[in-house]
C-alpha cells in the first residue's frame, strides 16, 4: 500500500508480513492516520508522510505483549453525520502490556482474528 501518503511498515529480516490496512489509531481526541501492519513477530502502526511531518510516531508492539483485542461496531446510523459519503468504520481495541491501542478501520474482525491467532 506504499504510495507517497503512505509508508509501509519496515520488515526485519525473515519477518512475515500476516495483515496490513490503512487505518485510524485513536489517541485521546486526536485521530492519526496511517497503516497498520501485523508480522508474526510484531503489531506496527506508521503513521502517513503528512502526520509525520507534525511529530506522530510510529507504535510498535511484539506480538507477545498484545492481550485482549475487542471490537466495536459502528453506532447505528453514523453514516448521516458524516460529511463525505463513507463506510462507518468498526474499532479495534487492542490491550499492549498496561495500554489500551484504539485502531479504526473497516476490516476490525479482521485484524483480531489475525491478532488472536
């Protein structure tokens, strides 16, 4: 999904690449866009070129220190308010160690069945 928006999360060596998708980490008020990326090793956020350009970093994880992930559907009739015509998204709430990852994007079911995997 590289593009010049989007920076793809950097592998290490013998690293397999399981799950990516654009998406939406939640922190408090603030929404950050970017990608997000599950190996077998690790669970990565990058944030896109123009995030980066005013101070967002990426998140990364081992895969060992993920626990519960749940997901949230969209509220019912959330598509209305919004201004451009789009697919509600479902959240991903990913427990890492003592912090709580908020992810939205349209395959949540997704990214927790890999996760839970």
């Amino acid at each position: 999904m590289a593009g010049w928006l989007f920076v793809d999360a950097p592998l290490d060596p013998g690293e397999e690449l399981l799950f990516r998708r654009v998406c939406t980490l939640r922190r408090g008020r603030r929404t950050v866009g970017g990608e997000v990326s599950v190996t077998d090793r690790r669970l990565v956020f990058v944030p896109n070129r123009l995030e980066q350009l005013v101070g967002s970093e990426p998140v990364v994880a081992p895969r060992a220190s993920v626990g519960h992930v749940t997901v949230v559907p969209p509220p019912p009739g959330s598509e209305r308010f919004a201004a451009l015509p789009r697919t509600p998204k479902a959240r991903a709430e990913i427990e890492v160690d003592d912090d709580l990852v908020v992810l939205q994007l349209e395959d949540a079911a997704a990214l927790a069945q890999v996760l839970g995997s």
